[in-house]
C-alpha cells in the first residue's frame, strides 16, 4: 500500500472510530472501550473489589478516565473529519 493509500486507510479508521452502543431506553450512543480500556477498568474493580482502595474512590477515578475518553476520541475524530474534508 502505498504511503498515500495508507494515510487514507488511517483517517477513515480515526473518523469511524471506535465500536459504540446505544443506552436502552434512550437514544444515547457511548463509546466502548478497546481492550486496553477494558483491561483497566477490569483493574479498577478488581482493586475495589479486594478492598485496596475505596469504591467512591474507584467510581471517582473511572468515572474521570471515561470522560477524558471521551473527549479525546471525539477530538480525533473531529482532527480526522478536519483532514478527510481537506483532502
């Protein structure tokens, strides 16, 4: 593939982005996780559920990894729009 080919391939996958879900009972769509995500959250719960730190504590910390997530994932794909738009 050449460079160009692949500088495409890479914008469209930013501008897709990641796989997400709607919440039930609403029309709100969320972002999940990729592997890595989940494997940190899944530490998260694991910490609060063996008691090394506090579960106002975990939701706090989560709660904040998530948002942050968020904006940067709809940040990249604005970037990638921003791109595919001028190109």
């Amino acid at each position: 593939m050449s460079a160009s080919g692949q500088t495409h391939h890479n914008i469209k996958r930013l501008r897709h982005g990641a796989p997400a879900a709607t919440v039930p009972g609403t029309r709100k769509r969320i972002t999940l996780p990729d592997r890595a995500g989940l494997i940190w959250y899944a530490g998260v719960g694991a910490m609060t559920a063996l008691e090394l730190i506090e579960w106002p504590i975990a939701l706090l910390i989560a709660g904040t990894h998530f948002v942050e997530n968020h904006v940067h994932n709809r940040d990249v794909q604005q970037l990638a729009e921003g791109i595919d738009a001028g190109a």
